[in-house]
C-alpha cells in the first residue's frame, strides 16, 4: 500500500522543482494534439498551477517515487 506525503514546493530549491516539472512533462503520453507545445511553456503552466493549489506534488514513501496530482486527488491520497 501507498504511503504518501504532500511536498512543498516552497521547500524545494529552484532547480530541483524545475527538474522535477521538466521529467513530468517529458514522461510519455504528455504531448497531444496537432502542434507541440515548448518544454518552458508546460513547465510554467505547472508552476502556475503549483501556485495556485490546483496541483501538488506527492511522494511515496514506499515506492521511493513521486508524482503531479490534482487537488482532490492529492486530499484522497494523503486520506487513506
């Protein structure tokens, strides 16, 4: 089972945060539609959601690995 924790953004330096923004919009299956948008732009709309609550990022500590979640599933997540 799952063990996860919520991660501040706040507490990360500014170059990790930007590392971890740039694997997730790099992992597979994150490119659709006709045109392809730049890697600095999904980048800032990550961010921009960090800011704003919408997105959080989460980390098990079972698996040792993180992940992007909305809101409510982030709430459900640190939940159980």
């Amino acid at each position: 089972m799952a063990n996860f924790i919520a991660v501040p953004m706040a507490q990360l330096a500014d170059t990790t945060l930007n590392a971890l923004l740039e694997e997730f919009v790099s992992r597979d299956g994150t490119d659709y539609g006709e045109t392809e948008t730049p890697l600095d732009q999904k980048v800032a709309g990550l961010r921009s959601r960090l800011d704003s609550g919408e997105i959080q990022i989460l980390y098990d500590t079972d698996s040792e690995q993180w992940d992007i979640v909305d809101r409510e599933s982030a709430h459900r997540l640190l939940q159980d």
